[in-house]
C-alpha cells in the first residue's frame, strides 16, 4: 500500500479537486489518502468529514490545536498504513501525476530511502524562488547536504524510515538530510510545480528564514553527535 500524506491547514476549497485527483491517478493501485487537518478554522474538517463518505481511500487525522507543518507530516507518518509514504501540499501546487513516476524511480533503485523532488518551471514569484534559492544554500552549507529543494512537498519514502527519524519542530524541511545520517539512499526527481487552487500561501520570509537557520544549526550539531558505530555479532 501507498499512503499519500497531506498537512492540511486552512485549506478547504482545495481538497475536494485534489482528493479526486489523487484518486484518478492512484486507482489502479492500493493505496490510502492520509489528511492531517492541523487545527484549521475555516472548515477544512468539516469538508474533509463530507469527503470520507465518497472518498473510500481518504482517513482523516486531526490535531487537537494548530501545531505545524513538521507535527502534521509526523502524525501522518505514525498513522499511515502502507510501506511507502508519499508527501505532498494541500494547495495543489503539487502535480499527483508524478506519483507513479516517482514510486517506479522507488522501485528501480534497490535501498533507497527516498526520492524527494525538486521543482522546475515554478509559478512562484522571483522574490519567492530567490528567498528559496538563499535559503537551501544556507541550510546545505550548515548540514554538509546538498539538496536542491528542500521546499518541495513531493516526495516519496519508506515508512520505516521515517518513523526512525528524530521529530521536532521543522523536521519537515530536513527528511532527505535526516534519512542520509542514517546512511539511506536518496534520490532527487524534477516535478513540476502548478500554481495554487485556491487561497493563499501561509509563510512569510523573515519568520520562516529565522526558524530555518535555527533548525540547521539544530541539524548540523546532530550530524556531528549522532552514533556511528557498527555493530559485528559473534555467530559462534
């Protein structure tokens, strides 16, 4: 089973068009749509309730208060029921039709971890792609990575993986860098990137920009004091 992941937050004209969608291009495999409403205030549990009873595939997972993209990836990690998580927005700038292609990338690479995606050709603006630009090459240069996106959603991983990750706040913004601590495989894909159904993005930059160098610095001193050693067992 695939378990397609989605941090919902305020969201609720896009979920009725992106459930559907998810469903036309999944429904040739087994798969479960987990969203994780985060406290929303405008009806998006409501909607997501009223999709249920038409929606097979879709669980809904609620927190008790507004807490955070990272607590909404990770409450959806602990609920999913398949072998692979596949991670992506509510907003719909997220294509489901890269999915199968992501997953075959999966499949054919045995022990990967991963494959996180990377957006091409972006809506966004030239002031939203610069402040990503400065912001990956930031956290890349703190944590020794090299991922080109961290702020794409798109991404498909092993569930064993995940739930060995260490959680915290902003975890989400650093899975790939994680799973390569552990020693997995990860491997990026170019998507492509739409513009938003509905609404309007929730970040802004300097909050988001100071959070962010807080956590890398968080991951950079983990990478330094995470356990290397290899155990050897004695067969006799």
């Amino acid at each position: 089973m695939v378990s397609v992941v989605i941090p919902v937050y305020n969201e609720r004209e896009n979920l009725a068009p992106l459930v559907a969608e998810i469903e036309s291009i999944m429904r040739d495999m087994d798969h479960e749509i987990v969203a994780v409403d985060d406290g929303s205030t405008d009806g998006s549990t409501r909607e997501l309730d009223r999709l249920r009873s038409t929606h097979e595939s879709l669980r809904l997972v609620e927190l008790d208060r507004h807490s955070g993209q990272s607590a909404a990836m990770a409450a959806g990690f602990t609920s999913a029921r398949g072998d692979l998580v596949v991670t992506m927005d509510a907003d719909g700038q997220n294509d489901p039709a890269e999915i199968p292609r992501l997953l075959g990338l999966m499949a054919g690479q045995p022990g990967c971890m991963a494959v996180v995606g990377y957006r091409v050709a972006r809506v966004d603006t030239r002031w939203k792609r610069f402040q990503s630009r400065v912001a990956n090459g930031v956290r890349n240069w703190l944590t020794g990575d090299s991922i080109r996106d961290t702020g794409c959603s798109l991404k498909v991983m092993q569930r064993a993986s995940l739930l060995d990750l260490p959680r915290f706040d902003g975890m989400h913004r650093f899975l790939p860098t994680l799973m390569r601590m552990q020693g997995g495989l990860v491997i990026e894909a170019p998507v492509s990137h739409r513009p938003r159904l509905s609404g309007q993005s929730k970040y802004g930059m300097w909050d988001r920009a100071l959070r962010g160098l807080r956590d890398a610095l968080g991951v950079r001193w983990l990478g330094h004091r995470r356990l290397g050693t290899k155990i050897k067992e004695d067969s006799r």
